[in-house]
C-alpha cells in the first residue's frame, strides 16, 4: 500500500507504475470542510529521514469525490481514503461525505495522529473518533502515533470503536534547529519525522501491538523503503505495509518493494506471506 500523504490524492503516481497492482492506494487524509494547511517551509530533509509540517492541507471531501478520485477509479487502484477531524464530530462529517463514494473505495483509514494537529490518540478519543466514522459504511482502520505511551490500549480501543484494523506508526513528532537563524527549520515549532529513522519506532510498535491486542490485524508503516524493511514489520505482526517517504526519493519505490519482497519469499522458500506475520514472536 502507499501511506498517507505520500502519494498524493489522485493518480499523481499512475505514470510511475500501475496503480491496480498495489494492494491499495492511501491517499492524504481529508476532512469535510477542507484546510490549507501550515505556512511554509513544512518539509526539511534530516539525515536518515525527514520532517514535516503540512498541516493537514486538503481539498474538502466533496471536492476529492469529485476533482481527484474519478483519475483513481479509473486507474483500477483500490482506494483507501484517509480523514481526520479536530472532534469526533469532524470524523462524522468527513466520513458522512465518503458515504456516496464509489466501492472503489474500499476502506476509510481514520488518522488519530496526526502529529501537526496537537492530536494524540488518547483511549476515549480513539473510540469516540471511530465510531463516529462508521457512517462511512465500509471498513475503517485507525492510524495511531507512536508517541503514545499505551499504544496496546488505543489499539483496543480503537477495535472497540469498530476498527476491523489499525496502522503502525504515523510520524514522530520532531524538531529541529537552523543554528544560524536560531530558530525551527519549519514554520511552527516542530513537525513528524519519517523516513528510515523511524523504522525501528515502527518495528517496536507493530511488535507490541500484535502481543497487546491478539488477533487485530495491524498494516506496518515507517521507513519502508525495501522488501526487507517491509519484512521486518510483517514479522513483527503486520499483515500489510505501506510504503511513505521512500516514494519522494523513488516515486517506484512501492512496486520495487513489492517486486524485493516477493523474490526473497521465492528465495526463502516462502509461498505465503501471511506464514510470517507474528514469526519474530515465535522466534522469541
Ligand atoms: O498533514 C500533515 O501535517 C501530516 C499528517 Br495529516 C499526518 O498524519 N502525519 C504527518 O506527519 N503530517
């Protein structure tokens, strides 16, 4: 899959690859009244990684319905459409206007993490939030930050709010310092590291996750940019991963890692994936 906000919100990847070979296509999260986001500068590259602060800029979602999905639709792609709100009453009205979507859209990711927005994903708020999605009508995972210190517990949560999924990790939050200017190299104080940096952060709450909440399928992200990284997660409990960062230095970087991933299975003598999810629990 590709990970929110990485890919666009449309076909912008359709000329790097087919879209209807990757398992899905996350696009950036959506609310229903549309925002413009953070001043610039919102990016800055780290070493290993980079910072953002976007700011949850977007189109409203009747907009989306109507401007950025058709190219999607008819791309093939499977669609997954990410919403955030401020209260669960924004995750209703974002998820009320996905309710006309075309099937295409498979699923509805709701972003509880979203490390520029002051959100965190507190117990009640996770459950509050998702439940308030269901008007979507279709299957909803929840994406959770891995700042949280009871991450097994918002993930429960979550599931009790009626997520049939959730998604390992959104960014970190971060800052950093440009010594000359003395001051944050991005507009606010601080935004979401991602990129390889965050892999272990990802690796270690994927793991966590898959002992806290038996039998809650998890999809693994954070600085994925080979087969073997997605591995990692997948062995760690995912049952899916999406690919982030890496597509802004390698727009192909999802089908390469798919294409990584499955000659290691042949070489490993692996035919089904799913036989790995979790391995790295019985291997102690
Ligand atoms: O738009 C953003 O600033 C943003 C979002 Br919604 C998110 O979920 N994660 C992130 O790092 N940035």
């Amino acid at each position: 899959m590709t990970a929110s906000g990485t890919a666009g919100r449309g076909n912008e990847l359709g000329c790097y690859g087919r879209l209807d070979r990757l398992g899905d296509v996350v696009v950036k999260s959506l609310n229903a009244a549309g925002w413009d986001g953070n001043p610039y500068p919102r990016l800055a590259p780290l070493p290993g990684g980079m910072l953002n602060s976007v700011g949850l800029q977007g189109p409203p979602v009747r907009v989306w319905l109507q401007e950025y999905l058709p190219g999607l639709v008819e791309s093939g792609a499977c669609v997954v459409a990410s919403i955030w709100g401020r209260t669960p009453e924004e995750y209703h009205a974002a998820a009320e206007a996905l309710r006309s979507a075309p099937s295409r859209v498979v699923a509805v990711e709701v972003n509880l993490s979203c490390p520029n927005l002051g959100s965190s994903n507190d117990t009640a708020r996770a459950r509050e939030s998702v439940e308030a999605s269901a008007v979507c009508g279709r299957p909803i995972c929840a994406k959770l930050s891995p700042a949280s210190q009871d991450l097994g517990g918002v993930a429960a949560s979550a599931r009790q709010g009626g997520a049939e999924a959730v998604v390992l990790v959104n960014t970190m939050p971060g800052m950093a310092i440009d010594v000359n200017s003395r001051r944050s190299v991005l507009s606010g104080p601080g935004g979401g590291v991602s990129g390889p940096l965050l892999r272990p952060v990802a690796v270690r709450a994927v793991y966590e996750v898959f002992s806290a909440v038996p039998g809650l399928p998890i999809v693994g992200v954070g600085g994925v940019s080979t087969g073997t990284d997605a591995l990692e997660l997948i062995l760690a409990g995912a049952s899916a991963v999406q690919v982030g960062t890496a597509i802004f230095d390698d727009p192909r970087a999802p089908w390469r890692v798919q294409n990584e991933i499955r000659r290691w299975c042949r070489s490993a003598g692996v035919s089904d994936l799913s036989e790995l999810t979790g391995a790295a629990h019985q291997s102690g």
